[in-house]
C-alpha cells in the first residue's frame, strides 16, 4: 500500500509539473531561458533526490516509456513527411558527422588516457556504441568484448553525469546559436500554410481532434508494442520505436490526420511529463560514483566529438536544427529527441531525428565493437 501511494504520487507531480510549468512561461523570463524541458527534468531532479521520501524508479521508468511511447505519434501526425525529403541529404551527411566525430574523439581520448582506464579499447567501443545508438548497443558491445560488468556500470554512471552537462548545453545554448555561425533552417512555409488552410476545412473543435489522435496513438503503440514481442529483448526497444514511428509517419500521409488541431500540444505536454519523470530516475549517489580517469575519458570522448561535429557542420554549412537534432539522436538516442524538438521549436526536423536516433542503433554495435577490435581490443 505504501509503495502504491508513492507511486501515485509520482504520477501526479509528473503531470503537475508540466502544467504548472507551461502556465509559469509566458510570467517568469527565467523559465522561458532554460525552457521548460530543462525545468521539468530539474524538478524531477530535485524530488527525485530528496532526502525523505523513496519513490519508486519501477514506476518512473514505466512512466517515462509510456509517455514517449504516445508522445512520437501526437508529434509526427501533424509533420510534412514529404516536405521533410527535402532535407534528407543534410540530415545524412549531419548525422554521418556525429558517427564520424564519435569515433575519432573516442580514439584519441584511447590514446591519451590507456594507460590509467582498464580495458581501454572496449571502454572507447561502448562509448562509441552508447553515442551512436543507446545504452542498449553500449550493453551488447560489453558483452561481445568480454568487458567487465564493473567497467560497464562506472561508464554508464560516467555517462550520466556528462550526458546531463551536454543536455543543459543543447536545450539552452546550442538551440540559440547565431546564424553566422550555424545557418537558419529552412522552414517549409508553403507547407505549414498549406497544413493550416486544410485544418480550416476540417474544422473539428480541438478536443475532439485530440481525442481521435490519441485513439490513433493507443492503435498505433498497441501494434509496436506486440511486434516488440515478437522478437529478443536486446531488440525490442528498437522494434518498437521503429513500428511506432512508421505507423505515425504513415498516418500523416493521410490529409484529414495531419490536419488534426491540438495532437502536437498533447505530444509536447506528454514530452515534459516523460521529462519530469526521468528526472526522479536520476540518482546523485551513482552518478558520482565513477572514478576520476573514467569520468575524464566519457568527458573527452563526449564533448571533443561534440565540438568536431559542430565545427565541421560550420565548415559545411549544415543548418543549425539540422545539426542539433542529430547531434541529440546520436548521443541520447531517438528517445530524447522529442524534448530536443520541443525546445528548438521547431517539429520539422522530428522526423529527422528519430530517424537518424533508429540509424544509429543499427550502426552502433557495428562502429563500436570495430574500433575497439582496431584499438586492439
């Protein structure tokens, strides 16, 4: 029973602090500088870490999947999937730059700090796979290099801790960079009037747009969710996303779904939610658990391959969206892409990042464990 009521408890701050959050943000400047992705993980933070109350991560970590799992069809439904073809060459050639940069900044920081890291080479293969893909390809190079399980939980609490500095980073500044340093985006106006004039000719009052859409949503979530156990655990979460997301994009292909009014503002409510949620996840004790060489590795091979990417998307002038999105699917995952898209302001280049997020599971394993064989592992 104590257990249940903590749970509950959970669940309600998850969905209390988004609303009071969206109301806060056209009051407080405060809020609107660090947007409201960062505030909700902030909070989530803080109640999670408290001194007094245990809530259960059991019940956070369902939130945080369910909420994701109903975020990515409300957010694609009413996204211009053939407006978006337009910007495959760049988001290709971005995300190529993340996988690329990845592995060089792994490769060095192998090089510079093998002599103080036990199992350098599979450390630099499992960051590669983690940045690449996710935790999942992380786990399984691990297990294909014969690694430690110690060496993976000091890098996963490593990870943790810069993986949260990089995402400060990318919700606040990296989405303000200036033109000059990174190109505008291109937006598809024609697009967005023309999915505007058609919503007008629908006309359906908002709450029932919604509520059709997360019909759809549940439809569409139901079916990855079956086809996830259809195959290993190591794939399903792959499986998952990769039925949801088509079953999203192919919904959008069809006028009156995309014309739908509101399912984008229930997505984004449901992305802050899943933010809040995570935040009680985050355990401070772990994260300053690992050892000062293993952080100072997770630190060169993350943002050294940060910065490389960057520049080079400057060299090549890769519009700044465009370079941000794959960034974040590269070194979160698809997962973490919906927040990202919330604080650019921009659903556009959604589509892009869980594509390139899918991209980068499939590859991960493969880039990973091959530079680790390089290394010498």
């Amino acid at each position: 029973m104590h257990e249940l009521l903590l749970g509950t408890a959970l669940v309600l701050i998850s969905l209390a602090v988004p609303v009071l959050t969206l109301w806060a943000e056209p009051r407080w400047r405060l809020i609107r500088w660090l947007s409201p992705v960062v505030v909700a993980y902030l909070v989530g933070m803080l109640f999670g870490n408290q001194p007094w109350v245990d809530f259960p991560d059991s019940v956070a970590l369902g939130l945080c999947n369910v909420t994701v799992a109903l975020a990515i069809p409300l957010l694609l439904f009413s996204v211009d999937i053939l407006g978006w073809l337009r910007l495959a060459r760049s988001t290709v050639l971005s995300f190529g730059l993340v996988a690329l940069s990845v592995m060089i900044s792994a490769a060095c920081a192998h090089w510079l700090l093998a002599g103080r890291v036990d199992e350098s080479p599979a450390v630099a293969g499992m960051l590669v796979g983690v940045y690449t893909g996710g935790t999942p390809n992380m786990a399984a190079i691990q297990t294909g290099l014969g690694a430690r399980p110690e060496t993976f939980i000091l890098l996963n609490a490593a990870d943790m801790i810069a993986s949260f500095g990089y995402l400060l980073f990318i919700l606040t500044l990296a989405v303000r960079l200036p033109a000059w340093l990174l190109p505008a985006f291109p937006r598809a106006q024609a697009a967005d009037e023309a999915g505007e004039q058609e919503a007008a000719r629908i006309g359906l009052p908002p709450w029932r747009s919604v509520w059709l859409g997360l019909a759809l949503t549940a439809l569409i979530v139901a079916v990855g969710w079956g086809a996830g156990q259809l195959v290993g655990e190591s794939m399903r979460d792959a499986v998952v996303i990769l039925v949801i997301t088509t079953g999203a994009v192919l919904a959008s292909l069809i006028p009156k779904v995309r014309a739908m009014r509101g399912t984008g503002d229930m997505g984004q409510f449901l992305l802050l939610v899943f933010c809040v949620s995570m935040g009680f996840t985050t355990d401070f004790t772990k994260l300053f658990a690992a050892s000062p060489a293993i952080f100072g590795y997770v630190a060169l091979t993350l943002f050294g391959a940060v910065g490389l990417h960057f520049g080079l998307a400057a060299l090549l002038r890769i519009d700044r969206d465009t370079v941000v999105i794959t960034s974040a699917a590269g070194i979160f995952g698809p997962h973490m892409v919906g927040p990202v898209v919330l604080a650019l302001k921009n659903k556009e280049v959604l589509f892009s990042g869980l594509a390139s997020g899918l991209v980068g599971y499939a590859v991960g394993n493969y880039l990973g464990m091959g530079l680790a064989w390089m290394l010498g592992g």
